[in-house]
C-alpha cells in the first residue's frame, strides 16, 4: 500500500524522468524469467541523482516513522536495496544490514550480512517488488535468525496480484513510495505516454503472462 498519494505521485515522475522507469509496448523488455513487459524498472539509477536520492531516503524514514515506529535495525534486500537501505539506516542513526538471496558458498557462508541479534526489530528496504519471491527470501532469513520484521519498506511495485498474495501469505506488512497505478496515472498527465498505450499497459497488469505470450514470448 501507499499512504501518501502526493508522495506517490511525486516519486512516479522522479522515477519516469530519470528513466528509472520505462515504459515501451511496441518495443517490449525481456525480462531476466524470459518474459515481455511494456514496462522496466531500474530504481539504481535513481542514487545518481542527489536531489532524488535525498528525496526518497527522507520518504522511507518518514514512512518508517509513521508506520512502525523505532526499529534496531535496518535491513537492506541484495542488490537494490543496499545503497537505499544504508542511507536510510545512516538518516535513522541505525545499525544496517543486508540479506542475500541466498548463503554464500564460500567464507563464513553468511546470507545475512553485518551485525544483528535474535530479538531485534527490523525494517526491511527493497527498491522494488515484483512477485515479491526475492524480498520475501529476506525476510524469512531474518525471521529464522530470531529477528522481528516490523515491515518493509520499497520504493515501487507493479501491484501484481501475486506479490499481494505472497505477502499476505508469510503475514508482512508492504508499504512502498509508489505504485504502478500511480506511475500509469502520472505518465499519461505528464505525457510521458500517449493514451492510446493505456489499454496495453492496463491488459499487462492484469494479466503479464498473457500479455508475454500475446507479444513474442
């Protein structure tokens, strides 16, 4: 969900002018399961920008702030929401950690990385969620290291049906900067796309596998 819809909006034109997200559906993405998409996002692109990057880190701690209150720590999701995170956790004057999709094969084969204790609270950051799988995997690290996940924390999410059931399914708690309504909503005002690509972009959302396979899967 998102609790601010002029933050939400203000962070969907951020994210269009910088092409952080984009938005093609006659030149579809191929995304890394093979899939097509209208739609690519890259929130990374997002740190080089100063005026942007501060605007977001100050949303998150706002968001955190209002919805779970203090937290020990702040947890990032590899790779996207390491940067966002450890700004977020220095803003917070917090400890930081971040979970890798999985153990390391090598070393101490941490999943988890940096310092923190059965019995804390965390916020998780994400720079995105689609499914919602990787950023769930995170949680569910923390959880079995005896950590209490307040929430998490992202800055987009394509509000695909199956990311609200997962999340709901392991019982966390989502709030993100922005949303693919809001970001559909923000492109069309400020023509970033034409109308007559809103019907394709509306389809896709519904339905991405069948959107894939009606465009060249």
């Amino acid at each position: 969900m998102i609790i601010n819809n002029d933050m939400a909006a203000q962070t969907a034109e951020f994210l269009l002018t910088v092409k952080a997200v984009k938005l093609n559906n006659e030149h579809p993405f191929t995304w890394a399961s093979g899939r097509k998409s209208p739609i690519y996002c890259d929130n990374r692109v997002t740190l080089s920008y100063p005026e942007i990057r501060t605007f977001i880190r100050q949303r998150f701690t706002d968001v955190i702030k209002d919805m779970w209150g203090d937290v020990d720590v702040i947890a990032g999701v590899a790779t996207g929401g390491i940067a966002q995170g450890a700004l977020v956790a220095q803003e917070l004057g917090k400890p930081f950690v971040y979970v890798r999709s999985e153990q390391k094969s090598h070393g101490l084969t941490n999943q988890i990385e940096g310092e923190i204790h059965a019995g804390q609270s965390v916020v998780v950051i994400e720079d995105l969620v689609s499914t919602g799988k990787s950023s769930l995997i995170a949680v569910k690290a923390l959880r079995e290291k005896g950590c209490v996940v307040k929430g998490m924390a992202a800055i987009f999410t394509y509000g695909l049906q199956v990311a609200a059931d997962n999340f709901n399914e392991q019982n966390v708690e989502l709030v993100t900067l922005t949303d693919y309504d809001t970001l559909i909503g923000v492109a069309k005002d400020k023509q970033f796309i034409q109308p007559e690509a809103l019907e394709s972009l509306a389809a896709w959302r519904v339905n991405p596998e069948q959107w894939s396979k009606d465009h060249g899967e």
